[in-house]
C-alpha cells in the first residue's frame, strides 16, 4: 500500500485560502495515483495521497526562510 504526500505551499492565494483548488488537488491525487499504477503496477484502490498545505513561514531554502531566500536570489 503506498502513501505518496504531496507537500505545496500556501503563497501567494490570501489569508485563508488553499494554496490550490479542490479541482487541482483532485487532478495531484489522479495523477500521483496514476504514476504508481504506471511505473510500479500498484492497483489505484491500495495508493493513499496526502496533500499537505504548508505555510512559507514554515519553509526553508538554502539556510533561510525561503521568501528571505527568493528575495536575495532577485537582488541586482
């Protein structure tokens, strides 16, 4: 039985709101769902998805919080 977790972020959608649709988290689980039936011939029934929103405040990248990191990478 797999368990695939799909982590995205909540940027950039406003205070209280999901980082994506219901639709596109329906078509994340499909897809992620359909790549294990493909590559490994496990049956859609036995696959779970987790998608996880995750606040930028909570994400890091390159040894900074990721929107310090972003700033720096835009500076002349």
């Amino acid at each position: 039985m797999p368990i695939v977790t799909i982590q995205i972020t909540r940027e950039g959608t406003g205070p209280g709101r999901s980082a994506a649709t219901a639709a596109e988290k329906a078509a994340l689980i499909a897809g992620a769902s359909r790549l294990l039936l493909d590559v490994l011939h496990k049956p859609l029934d036995s696959t779970f998805v987790v998608i996880e929103e995750v606040e930028t405040e909570n994400w890091g990248w390159g040894g900074l919080p990721a929107l310090e990191f972003r700033k720096r990478q835009q500076a002349p």
